[in-house]
C-alpha cells in the first residue's frame, strides 16, 4: 500500500478518472439550488440529477468529482464510531449513456488494487452485489476476485422514489481481527453488522432501471439511457491508506486534534470529545464559507445545533469560554489547497463562530437558570421531558447538558418522553421540508432526439425557420394537431433559464398560427416551443416564427435591475452578500440572497437608490465572450452551484459584471426606473427582495399598498362614525390626519404608506379612548338620565338598568357614585357591549340581610350563558348571550 497524504489521494483519484475521458466536476456548493426538500448536498451525484433523469444532456458524458457533502442523521454516532462525519468528502465518478458495469468495475478494482495507484491489498477487499445480479459477479469473477470475496445482499439495490434506480455493488476493506473483537469474521457482512472490521469504501450503482411506485421490482422498464453513479468517502479511503485506528488520526483531521488538545492541556488519547468538535468544526466552517449561517430554523438550526453540541464537549475537556472559532484556521490550512476560497472567508467565518459561541454562554446562564426552577417546583427527583425538551428548544440548551446538571443536583430526567418530543419536532420538520426530490423519469425519444436547434435570439426577434421536431403527449410525432410541442433548426426564442421566464409569441405557417405559451430546453439542448395550433403541422414545414418584443424588453430590464441590485447590495451591506436565487419575468423580478445580520429599511431604501443612480448613468451594456479563467479576472460573479463551460457569457452592466446567459437591455439607461416592492426574511439569514421596472412599477407598488389603503379606509370611516356618534351626545371629538394620497413610486413610499397607516391606527385608538373618557365623564358628572330608573319600595331605593358601550372600571365608578346618589338602597346595572354583557350590582350595608348581590349576578350571568358572583354587597359577573335581557332584568326587579 502507498504511503499518501488526502490531498494526494483525491488527485489520484480525480487525475486517474480524468485520463479516462472523464471531465472534473467542480464541488457544488454544500447549500442546494432551487430545491427546498434538500438543507443540504448529502451525496456526490445529487447536483447531477439533472444529468441522470435526462433533463439535460453533459457535454462529456463522463464526469469525475470531489463533492463536498453534510449528512446529519447520524450525529449521534460522530465520535463513536472510526468513521461517522457531518461533513465529508464524496469522491465520485459518473457515466450517463457511456460506459457502464464492466468499465466500473475495471476501473474501481484497478484504481484500488494497481501498484500504480492506492494499492491495497487484493485479499483484503470484499465486494457486495445485488441477490440475482449475475452479471456483476461474473465481472468481478473476472477482475480475478475470489468468488469466497462476493457476497450477495437483498439490500444491494439503490433507489429514491420514482425515476432512475438500480442495483449497486459496495466494496469493502478488511480491517483484520484486532477489529473484530468477538471473531465474527464474514458473518458480519453477510448479516450486514455495523462494525469497524469490514469498512465500504467504495460504492458502484449501476442505474438501469425505471423505478414506479407501486410497481414491482422486476417489473421495473430498463432504461434508454443506463448510468454510473459511486461514491468514496475521501475520510475512509484516506484512514485504509494512511492505515490509523479510526478517521481522525488522519491527516484530515489530526491537525485540528492536536490544536484541541493545545488549547484544552489534554490529550487526544482517542477521546470522543475531540473527535466531535474535530467533525463539527470542519462542517461549521465549509457550511459558513458557503454561505450558510446560524438561525433557529432549517440548516441554520443544524449549524447551531452542531456548535453548541461541540461546546458542550469542549466543556468536558475543561475549556471554558469561546474557543471554535480558534480552530478555523486550523481546518483552513488542512482543506485549503482543494478548496482555496477557504482563504477568503476565514475572517468571516471565525467571526460568526465567535459571536453564536458568546451567544451560546449567555445562553447557558438562561438555561441553568430556568433548570433550578424547574428542581425547585419538582415534586420528585425526575424532572418531566417535556420540560427538558422545552429547554432545549427555547434557549437551545443540549438534552445531555440537563442530564449532567440533574444528575449533578441528585435530579434525573424522563429520557423517553424527551426522545418522543424531539421525534414529533423532527417528524413536523420533515413535513414541513416536504419528500426529498427524486429523479425525474426519461423521456428516450428527447435523449435520442439529437438534431440541432439553433438560438439566435439575442441578436434577433424574428427568423424563418424549419419544424425538426414534434412532439404530442411525450412522443416525438410526424404530425401536431392541437396543444404540443414544436422544434426548430432555429429560435428566437429564448427558453426558460438560469431564473429568466421563457419568451411568448407566435409561429405562423400556411394554415398554421401556433401560440407560444412556453419554452423549454431538451437534453440535447434544443428548444421546445409548447402552445396551441389551430390548424395541423408537419415535420419539415417552413414557418416564421416570432417573439412578443414588448415582453422580451420588460423581462431585460427586470433581469439587468437584479444585476445592477445585487451590486448595489454589496455596496450598502457589504461583500458578504451571496446570490440565493433569483427569479425574472416581465412584471418583476424577485432576488434571493444570504447576508450575516439584520438588515433595517434604511439600508434597503439605499440599495434602491443605487440602482437608480446606476441606471441614471445611462452606461452600455458589454456583452463578450471569454474563457472561464478570464471571467474570473475580471471579477465576473458566478453562481457558485452553476457549472459553467471554458468559454462563458460575461454580460457588464455598469459596474455589476457577471456570467450570464439571459437577455439584457443595451443601454442601462434603458432600464428608466428601478423600485423595490417588498423586503423579506426567508429565514436562516436567507432574505427576499422583489422589485419592478419601468412602466410596471405604479401597478405593482400599488398592490403592495393596497391593503394599506383598505385598512386606511377602514380606519377613517371608524373616526367618522365615532365623531358623530359623539357629536350626537353633545361631545366635540378633535381628529386631525393628513393622507398623502400620491401614487407610490418607491420602496421609501412603501415604507411612508406603512407608517402612515400605523400612525393613523394609533390615532383612531386614541379618538376612541377620548370618547370614552368624555362620555364616561359626562355621565357621572350628570346622573339625572337614571332618576326615572329609581324606585322607592318599604324604605329604601332601588336601580335596575341597562348602559351600552362602558368599560368594567367606568361601570364600577357609575355604580359607586348611583349608590352615593340613593343612599340605603342596591344598584343593578346591565352593560351592553359588541353583543356581550357586563352585570354589576352594590347593595347598601344596612340592606344586605335581604339581599344578596352575588347571587342575583351568578343567576343573571347564568341566564346569559356567562358566570359571576360576588358577596352580598357587590357582585360582578357577564355572558355572550343577551337575546333574554330584558327578561334577567325584569326577573330581577320581581325579586326585589
């Protein structure tokens, strides 16, 4: 076996498939693009999905990666086991519709087992097949693999929902005994038990298969295009060369290992503190680089769920205080020469690590805190899990943090119900994430349909052109009649891409005019009209085919506004900035991005007018071919999850300069006028801005305020009404607003019409209280309205009655000052108020041996499907139901 470091070993790896004719796949970013169902890249082919299903054709059908990945289902068991990680490295190669078993195999067993290359000893390696997959062992047979070596599993059969799928073959390195402790020996294979003797190290899936849900295994269809997908964890392969107990005495992770050790005065001496916080700090730190961040949701959730758990273990070794963020370097100067934009976030990352660290400590105190109140108002020694799980996931406090402190305390906690707890959270999440995406299915007549199709759409909006292609309900046809889809040797229209809405228009021919609804790209690149016809199309017909210039002009200024804002927003906020997504069509356009901290409107306002003044320069656009490495220099910005040809599309719009295939205006002056609609958080520092141009900007400002103007509405006929109610009861009302009532034209307009609405709200709220407090004043300066409620009978005097719209305190002031008023006597009052009912009554001392108060309020509130009560000389109570008012009060005055 080679003596190698891993920076070696995954350029061996990725060298020996690229002499192979396979092209190196730059690591996509660990965040997916465009898919919700998916916090993180988890596998080397999952950015090749597209490749897989048939959506789009690669240029070199054989590709090679080093994929940078985070699982997180197995957390529980980093640092338990030799091999469990957060973050690894997927080394990978990959065939769509080019080679298939037989190269794999070669290629795998020469790779693993050449003195040229990693090696390893042949006797060593075991490999796994599917059941009945004959033709697989016969090639491994063939390799000169001992058939005692085969061994054949139910579970060697890799698929994820519908779409492609297909039996796999893993290859596995034999540890030797000093890993098998109980000398299972091969059963530990056959039975597959987890175990640290027998190590996967490589997988081969051999995708052929159409997998249906419902149907069974071998009714599955073959498919037209068979694929190659495998994985190498790097972390594994490189533990097997450099031969050490478990992955992280390797030279991935030792490093970080003795700096812990530095920084805590302990030693390693295979502890699984180490190895934690080695694992979580190297997926904090590509995570962050890659733009992701801390937060209490999504993959921001994870992030801080694995720093605070590797603070939790860096307590254990007796490091008090921040100390992560000390380790970033470390993993930098490890990853660096794979990864070199490592270099360019160090700061920012050990930055974010430090703040969410000293977050963490206050977070501790706060958790400790609400933990002795919970020993104290305990009623045994076991603390409820349900309480603990609310720990843990209002202040973020870790399950085995409260288990040491109780135990600590002589406490224990209810493990189980905390257990169930987290698994309904995990269960809504999941839920809430949605079925992770599986492949699409293959459409064989698109993958054989290879004709070329010719764009000329950015330089033309109208050509003459020849029908290649039809297809009717999935099947290439001779003939189109009806809805469908319409090929052509070449389009002006521009197909659906990279966030850009397709073009709409026309295509006309002798007794034919197709309406385009849509456009599309084929794997092979061609473009797929679908619409409409009203008549009938053949295979070879000439046709004009037409693009609807008015819309294809709104939809460029939208798409150079969002360069032009994503420029702007590095200026106001800063170069942390990263594009999340976007989406452009011709009313807006909508721009996703990651930014570390909050964000006020003050700062969007800005960006909004550097736009503008961008615009105002009325700059050229630059539109120019060049290579890749060119693009760079110049300071092109890519998307960092897009894999981009040698030569690309550099499109200058002023000083926004950055790779793109969409269509832009000619002159940024063009653009007019740029205005933000709306500024949102996604949440995990993800926000959203949608915005307008031009001509659409008064119509679509307007439906963002429109609600606004509804509730204005609302809000100004409810001051009328109150004044004049008011006016009516001889009582003057001041109201005094002043409604700007011009057409938004900007985010600082969307703004003034928010503020403006709240600060009429917070004035009708105050018109409603001087009402009140003007009609509760005149009332209890003036009690003459109740003398004809008052009656006299054997020596004392009585008021029942009945008040609208007065509040419980003012009703306890009016029924003081009618008791003053009678003198020895009982006061009963019914308030009416948005169709519910307030009862209060008081009763003189001298008259409370023949009354009392609480009991008739419990009755009445009874009656009113309400309850209340009281003691003899006062008693208060209430009910929703006041349709027998008249009859409580009347039962009342018959009682009296």
């Amino acid at each position: 076996m080679k003596k190698m470091s891993s920076n070696e070993i995954r350029k061996m790896f990725l060298t020996y498939f690229e002499e192979r004719g396979h092209t190196i796949i730059p690591s996509a970013s660990l965040i997916p693009l465009n898919d919700p169902s998916l916090l993180w890249i988890n596998a080397g082919v999952t950015p090749l999905k597209k490749y897989f299903d048939g959506t789009i054709v690669p240029k070199n059908r054989r590709m090679v990666s080093s994929q940078k990945c985070i699982r997180t289902n197995d957390i529980e068991n980093v640092g338990k086991t030799a091999r469990h990680h957060t973050f690894f490295e997927m080394l990978g190669n990959f065939s769509v519709g080019d080679y298939f078993k037989k190269e794999a195999i070669a290629y795998s067993y020469e790779l693993l087992t050449s003195e040229k290359y990693f090696n390893l000893d042949k006797d060593k390696l075991y490999m796994t097949i599917y059941t009945d997959d004959d033709e697989t062992y016969d090639l491994w047979i063939e390799q000169g693999v001992d058939p005692s070596h085969i061994i054949r599993l139910e579970n060697n059969f890799w698929e994820i929902g519908e779409g492609p799928s297909g039996p796999d073959s893993e290859i596995f390195y034999d540890r030797g005994e000093e890993y098998d402790p109980e000398k299972k020996g091969l059963v530990l294979l056959k039975e597959e038990t987890e175990n640290d003797r027998y190590v996967e190290i490589w997988n081969n899936v051999f995708s052929m298969y159409n997998a249906k849900e419902g149907v069974d295994r071998s009714e599955y269809q073959e498919l037209p295009s068979k694929n190659i997908d495998t994985g190498m964890g790097l972390e594994r392969i490189t533990s097997i060369i450099q031969n050490t107990k478990t992955n992280f005495e390797t030279d991935l992770y030792l490093p970080i290992i003795e700096e812990i050790s530095r920084i805590s005065g302990k030693e390693y001496n295979d502890d699984m503190s180490f190895k934690v916080i080695a694992d979580h700090v190297k997926a904090l730190t590509f995570a962050l680089s890659d733009g992701a961040s801390f937060s209490n949701e999504g993959r921001g959730y994870v992030l801080r769920r694995l720093l605070r758990r590797a603070a939790r273990y860096g307590r254990k070794l007796g490091i008090e205080g921040p100390f992560i963020y000390n380790l970033v370097p470390v993993v930098i100067s490890i990853m660096k020469d794979a990864y070199p934009n490592l270099e360019d976030k160090k700061e920012i990352v050990s930055d974010l690590i430090l703040k969410e660290e000293t977050l963490f400590g206050k977070t501790l105190s706060c958790g400790e805190e609400r933990l002795e109140q919970m020993i104290e108002s305990a009623t045994s020694n076991v603390i409820s899990g349900d309480d603990a799980f609310k720990l843990y996931d209002t202040y973020g406090f870790p399950c085995e943090l409260t288990m040491e402190y109780l135990e600590e305390k002589g406490y224990k906690m209810d493990k189980s119900e905390f257990d169930a707890c987290m698994l309904r959270q995990k269960e809504r999440a999941r839920r809430a994430r949605g079925k992770e995406k599986s492949m699409k299915t293959q459409n064989k007549d698109l993958l054989d349909f290879k004709e070329e199709s010719l764009f000329i759409g950015y330089e033309s909006y109208e050509t003459e052109a020849e029908i290649i292609g039809l297809i009717k309900d999935e099947k290439m046809v001779s003939e189109l009649t009806g809805e469908g889809y319409i090929i052509l040797n070449k389009t002006p229209f521009y197909a659906e891409k990279g966030g850009q809405v397709a073009d709409t228009g026309i295509i006309e021919g002798q007794n034919l005019n197709f309406n385009v609804e849509n456009v599309t790209l084929a794997p092979h690149n061609q473009h797929l009209h679908y619409g409409k016809t009203d008549g009938k199309v053949k295979v070879g017909d000439l046709v004009k085919a037409k693009i609807d210039v008015e819309r294809r002009e709104e939809i460029a200024k939208n798409h150079s506004a969002t360069h032009l804002l994503q420029e702007a927003l590095k200026e106001a906020l800063g170069e942390s900035v990263t594009q999340a997504g976007s989406s452009v069509d011709d009313k807006k356009l909508r721009f996703d991005f990651t930014y570390q901290n909050n964000i006020s409107d003050k700062e969007i306002v800005l960006a909004e007018k550097l736009v503008n003044e961008k615009i105002a320069t009325k700059a050229d656009a630059i539109i120019e071919t060049m290579t890749l490495e060119e693009a760079k220099e110049k300071g092109a910005v890519a998307l960092f999850e897009e894999k981009y040809e040698n030569t690309v599309r550099v499109v200058t719009l002023y000083d926004a300069i950055e790779l793109c295939g969409g269509t832009h205006v000619k002159n940024v002056g063009d653009i007019n006028r740029f205005a933000i609609k709306t500024f949102e958080s996604k949440g995990s520092n993800v926000f959203r801005i949608e915005a307008t141009t031009d001509k659409n900007i008064e119509i679509e400002l307007y439906s963002v305020i429109d609600p606004y103007n509804e509730e204005m509405k609302r809000l100004l006929e409810k001051a009328k009404r109150i004044i004049a109610q008011a006016y009516g009861e001889g009582i003057t009302l001041n109201f005094d607003v002043h409604i700007d009532n011009s057409a938004p034209t900007s985010y600082a307009d969307i703004i003034y019409n928010r503020l403006e609405v709240a600060n009429v709200r917070e004035k009708v709220k105050d018109l409603e209280k001087a009402y009140e407090n003007a009609r509760n004043a005149k009332a209890l300066e003036d009690l003459s309205s109740f003398d004809d409620e008052v009656v006299e009978k054997d020596g004392y005097k009585y008021i029942v009655t009945r008040t609208q719209d007065y509040d419980i305190p003012f009703l306890k002031q009016l029924v003081d000052r009618l008791s003053e008023k009678i003198g020895v006597g009982f006061v009963f009052i019914a308030n009416v108020r948005e169709n519910n009912v307030n009862f209060i009554a008081k009763a003189h001392q001298d008259i409370a041996a023949n009354i009392d108060c609480g009991a008739l309020i419990k009755e009445a509130s009874t009656k009113a499907s309400g309850n209340g009560g009281g003691s003899k000389t006062f008693g208060q109570g209430g009910g929703t139901d006041i349709t027998n008012l008249d009859e409580i009060l009347s039962n009342i005055k018959e009682k009296l």
